[in-house]
C-alpha cells in the first residue's frame, strides 16, 4: 500500500509542498486542492478495498489523519479519538 504522502505527491505535482508539510498540518490551507484531495480518497478507496463513509471523510483533513484511518481502519482513530 503507498502512503499517503506519495500518493499526494504523485496526485498533486506539488512534491517540494507535499514533502515539506507537516503530517497534522491541513492539507487545504497548506495549499493542497480541495480536488486532488477527492482524487486522493479514491485512490485510498481503491487500495483499502472499501468506500471511506462520510463519517470517515469528516475531519481527514491531515496526512497524519489519513494515514491513521489506513492503518487503524476507523475513523474515531483517524481522529485522534479514543476508544473504548
């Protein structure tokens, strides 16, 4: 599976930007379009094998984020959230 940050770079172009933000820094401030951002969930969506609920897409708006939703598979730990 690639990470999210390649796949931002290889989406984007933007590979000095992308390499350069912070994993917890917003990816729509930091300059990243808010179309590749849906480019990238399809992307994750087709490597995951399943479809991020709107549940999910609510609140990934970091690398860090995506990245923990790739590695936990839920979106309470994409969010930094605690589980019971």
């Amino acid at each position: 599976m690639s990470s999210v940050r390649a796949l931002l770079r290889e989406i984007t172009g933007l590979t000095a930007l992308v390499d350069r933000l912070d994993a917890e820094a917003d990816l729509i401030t930091s300059g990243v379009d808010s179309g590749d951002l849906i480019r990238l969930v399809v992307r994750l969506e087709e490597e995951r094998g399943a479809e991020i609920s709107a549940e999910e897409l609510d609140g990934l708006t970091t690398i860090a984020a995506f990245e923990r939703l790739l590695h936990t598979g839920g979106a309470a730990a994409a969010y930094g959230e605690a589980t019971a």
